[in-house]
C-alpha cells in the first residue's frame, strides 16, 4: 500500500467532531428544524450563521446563550455589522433566527433585547433589494459574451439560462429537476422541490426544447433519478456556478459599455424578467403567480415593480397625457 503523503508532516492533524455534534446548541436546533421540514439549503444557512452567533458566544463573551444580557446580544450585532461587514438585510436575517433559536429551547433572556430592537426601529426600517429586471435585448448580450468566452461546458449553461428565462422558475426548481419530472416530446416540466413545497408544471419555447433534447444524449446518466442539467461527473450542476458565470459577464459587458453600469443584475433578474414581460403581454396577475410559484398575488405584484413598468411605457403614458384637452 502507497504511503500517505500526511505521515510525513511533523505535527498530526487531529480528527476534529463536526461542529454540530460537538455543541449541544446546534445539534438540537438541527433536530428541531428538521422536524419543522425546512429546505436542505435554508437548514445550512441556519447552522452557518448559528455556528458564528454560537461562537462568539463562545470565544468572546465566555458565556453559554441562555446567560446572555441585552448589552452582549447589542456586541454581537455591533461585530456583525463593524467585524464582519455584514449587510443590514442579513442582520436582520440572523434577529430572526435568534427569535427562532430562543424560542426552540424556551429561553426568555432575548426578550428584553427583541422589545428594546423594536422600540428602536433596530430592523423594521431595512428595505428589501429588489433587482433589476434584465431585458430580451440585455439577456442576449449575457449569452453571447459567455458563447465567446472558452469555458468548457458553455452550451450547457447558455441553455440553463435560456430554460430560466422560457420558465421563470427559480433556478434551485431547475437545477433540482430529474429525468422522471419531464415529458421531453410535449414539453413538460414538473418542478418538485420548490420553495412553497407545492409542485407546479412548467413548459418551455420550442427551440429551447430541441437543443435540450440533443444535449441531453450526451449526459452521463439518463436514469429516472438522475438530473437533468449534469456536470461532467453525472451530477447537479451547482447554483452558485450560474450565479458566478452571470455576474462575471453581466460585469464584462458593462466594462465594455454594452450594458449600463446602473443596472443592477444577478440571476435572479432572470426571474423577474420573465415576470415583468408576462405582464406587459397582458397575461393575468393571479395566472403568474400561480405559474411562477409564489406563496401570494402580493408576492408578483412586489416583483413586477410598478416604478419600473413605468419607465417601460413612459413614452405611452406620455402620449395619453398630449391627448387629454
């Protein structure tokens, strides 16, 4: 047998317990949130953040949670904001977690620190980032700067992208769809991981559907379980992938004067596209949400900015207004 290049280090590496076996913290707010069935991916952002909260208590304070006062929870959000360079909207994100934390384990020592925060608007006043909504012309440009770039597995995410913007969907729903969720001839796409938990079915253009049907010949596995969109192992291809690949020539095209630098797009923008244009083709508010998933019709209305639907018509809002003696 091969040595391992490891036993040549002089100091051995200790084999360390994960970090949420050894605290006893994590490791029932783990439990507890699994029983609520939340999202693999909520449930780590949980434990990520609890793990930071659970060792500043720790390693700063020198105090278990449960001995905390409202001066320490105070120093806590002060490292978040002055330490760590965290954003108001997360801040805010990791108040609520706490509230859930302490409330699992009937803990009353937040209370006095939750009714100061309101009291002092702490939360209440930060706004949600809403982005921007990319354009046909804008999403163009995205798909032809990544065709001109040498990544390998560009046609695969060019046609990830062009399903985003057929669908809507979110691009966790996509990534998470399997051969057994689709009727390649008619179409058909059964999204059934999604963040309500109510499956929903969505279709796709016709020449989104035809490249989609010779590129998935090539995948590695074509088994009922396998996913749809492979990487060049047979696995899930990641988000954060599309999400990098997005940004970086949304930030290439607007180096270039292409796309202006005001412009605010991610890959969520895809979404909200797809959105704004079902609206502006007159398709109904409460038939989009149902299609695009959202828990409530104020949802959609939220996405579909009014502020920037009125840009869009402004030369039509314009003309009605000349017409009126």
């Amino acid at each position: 047998m091969e040595p391992s290049i490891e036993t040549l280090f002089v100091k051995k590496a200790k084999k360390e317990k994960p970090k949420e076996e050894g605290n006893k913290w994590l490791k029932q707010f783990k439990e507890e949130r699994l029983y609520d069935k939340v999202s693999q991916k909520t449930l780590d952002t949980d434990l990520s953040r609890l793990d930071i909260f659970l060792t500043f208590c720790k390693e700063r304070l020198r105090k278990e949670p449960n001995k905390l006062t409202t001066k320490d929870f105070i120093s806590f959000f002060n490292y978040l904001d002055t330490e760590r360079g965290i954003s108001l909207n997360t801040q805010d994100k990791y108040f609520k977690l706490l509230k859930v934390f302490y409330r699992y384990f009937k803990l009353n020592n937040i209370g006095e620190f939750i009714k100061e925060s309101m009291e002092r608007g702490r939360f209440r006043r930060i706004d949600k980032k809403h982005y921007d909504a990319i354009t046909a012309d804008e999403f163009d440009k995205v798909l032809k700067k990544i065709i001109q770039s040498r990544r390998k597995c560009k046609e695969r995410d060019i046609l990830l992208y062009r399903f985003l913007w057929d669908t809507g969907a979110r691009a966790g729903e996509v990534l998470d769809i399997k051969f057994k969720d689709v009727d390649l001839e008619e179409g058909i796409f059964k999204l059934r991981k999604t963040k309500t938990k109510e499956e929903r079915t969505v279709v796709c253009a016709k020449n989104t559907l035809a490249f989609l049907k010779h590129h998935v010949m090539f995948n590695i596995s074509q088994s009922p379980d396998a996913y749809l969109f492979q990487n060049d192992r047979g696995k899930k291809v990641r988000r954060d992938h599309l999400s990098k690949l997005f940004k970086w020539a949304v930030d290439e095209l607007k180096k270039e004067g292409k796309i202006a630098k005001n412009r605010d797009l991610v890959l969520h923008s895809v979404r909200h596209g797809f959105i704004t244009r079902m609206l502006d083709s007159g398709v109904p508010l409460e038939v989009i949400s149902a299609y695009v998933g959202h828990s409530t019709i104020n949802t959609t209305m939220i996405y579909a900015h009014a502020k920037e639907r009125v840009g869009i018509h402004m030369e039509t809002i314009k003309s009605k207004i000349n017409e009126v003696r």
